[in-house]
C-alpha cells in the first residue's frame, strides 16, 4: 500500500509539471520536451514492469492524463490532482494486469 501511494504521488507530481510546461508552451516558450521528466519508467519500475513492456498503451494512458491536468486548477500544493493520478496508476495497473494474465509480451 504504500508503494502505491508512492506512485501515485510521482504521478501528481508529473502532473503538476506538466500543468507548468503545458503554461509555457501557451504562451509562446515552447521548452521542446528538454524539462520532461521520464517519470512514466520510474513508477514503471516501482509497479514491477519491464522497461522492455512499455509500450505504446502504456504510453498512451499515461499521456492521456498528462493531457487531461491542463483542464485542472493550478494549485501550488497539487493536491487537486491527486484524483487524476489515483485514476491513472489505477489504469496502467490495470492494463499491466491484462497484458501479464494474457502472457502478451
């Protein structure tokens, strides 16, 4: 349980840093993906999949929801992102589950 809570705070924190670069690029300092923080192969590391079984869904999800923390107030605590990055470990953990069962990769 508390690794969980671990990774869903990596994932609000993302969160949070995406909100300010997502704020750059609206008003013209498009940073060109040099701040993006590669956090997605850290929490995939902490839920036990392979750097190798990252793949385009897993991608997919979790840029998903990066795309989704623009339409959140900014906050400086972040916590109003908390039940988006609860929704999103919820999916990958989800889909690492169905790949794993299906013995897709």
């Amino acid at each position: 349980m508390e690794q969980e809570k671990l990774i869903i705070q990596l994932i609000q924190q993302d969160l949070k840093h995406n909100q300010l670069t997502q704020g750059l690029i609206q008003i013209g300092l498009d940073h060109g993906g040099d701040y993006d923080l590669d956090i997605l192969s850290i929490v995939a590391k902490l839920m036990g999949v392979p750097e190798e079984n990252i793949d385009n869904r897993w991608i997919d999800i979790y840029v998903s929801f990066m795309c989704e923390a623009h339409k959140v107030a900014v906050l400086a605590s972040g916590e109003n992102l908390i039940p988006l990055a609860e929704q999103c470990y919820e999916l990958l953990r989800v889909e690492w589950e169905i790949v794993s069962r299906l013995n897709l990769r």
